[in-house]
C-alpha cells in the first residue's frame, strides 16, 4: 500500500522513499544522509564531538570497531553531563554534540526512519542548517 505524501511534507514523512528497504539498508542509507549532513555542523563541534564524528566515519567504512564507536558515544554522554548540557538543551553545543550521536549507533535506536530524521533535523536546524537543504540530501541519500 503507498503512502500518500503531500509536496510539502518533508521528505522523511514519505515513506515510499525507503518502505521497500529492509531495514538494515534503510538505516545505512539514513546513515549516509547524516554523514553527508553532519559537515555543516562539524567545524563549530566541541573537541570531543569532532573526535566522536572521526570514529564514527572509521567505523562506517569499516575502519573502527562497534566498541570504538560505542566509546566514542559514552564520551560525547560524559561530556554533555559533565558540562550539565542536558539540563540546557536549547544551547547550540548541546544540539551539535546530540546530532552526532546519531552517528554513533552501531543499530538503529528507532525503527522508524523518518522519527530519527525529525530529530536529527530537529538538533541541525537548531544549529542553523536550512531544513530545506537537509531534505534535498534525505532525498539524494534514498534515491541511490
């Protein structure tokens, strides 16, 4: 059964665009749109953050290990705790450093893609990246 999808919702509410995926595919693809969106972000990224995304990219080009990338995601949760940053969620730090933590799961937290998407877009919108652009890349990242 298709999903209707209306042309102005975004483009991770359709559902056609990864449905037929299972949903290991689905998620490496969701991972590529993060990747490629995570740029816009990375310079102004804390240290730890940066380090994290470096790990995160080693391990999906199977160059690091899920235990590094589970290391590199306990550091960026201590980070967040020690500078009390889950108690001021609206600061631009907090949202960088929980964008990239949607890099750092060897398994999907969700299983419904255009859920993470919401919150992914959510923490760079909050960061000044254009929701239009992300979606143009949502796009991109399931077309392939």
């Amino acid at each position: 059964m298709k999903t209707a999808h209306n042309a102005t919702s975004a483009p991770w509410e359709n559902r056609d665009l990864y449905q037929h995926l299972d949903s290991a595919d689905a998620y490496r693809k969701f991972i590529d749109f993060l990747l490629d969106a995570i740029v816009f972000i990375e310079d102004d990224c804390p240290p730890v953050a940066q380090r994290a995304l470096a790990t995160a990219r080693d391990y999906w080009n199977n160059s690091a290990t899920e235990a590094q990338l589970t290391q590199a995601r306990v550091e960026c949760i201590r980070y967040l705790q020690a500078k009390d940053e889950m108690r001021n969620p609206q600061k631009k730090e907090f949202q960088r450093v929980r964008a990239v933590l949607f890099l750092l799961y060897a398994e999907p937290r969700s299983d419904d893609i255009a859920e993470l998407a919401q919150w992914f877009v959510m923490f760079m919108k909050n960061c000044g990246s254009s929701v239009s652009q992300l979606g143009k890349m949502f796009e991109v990242a399931f077309s392939n």
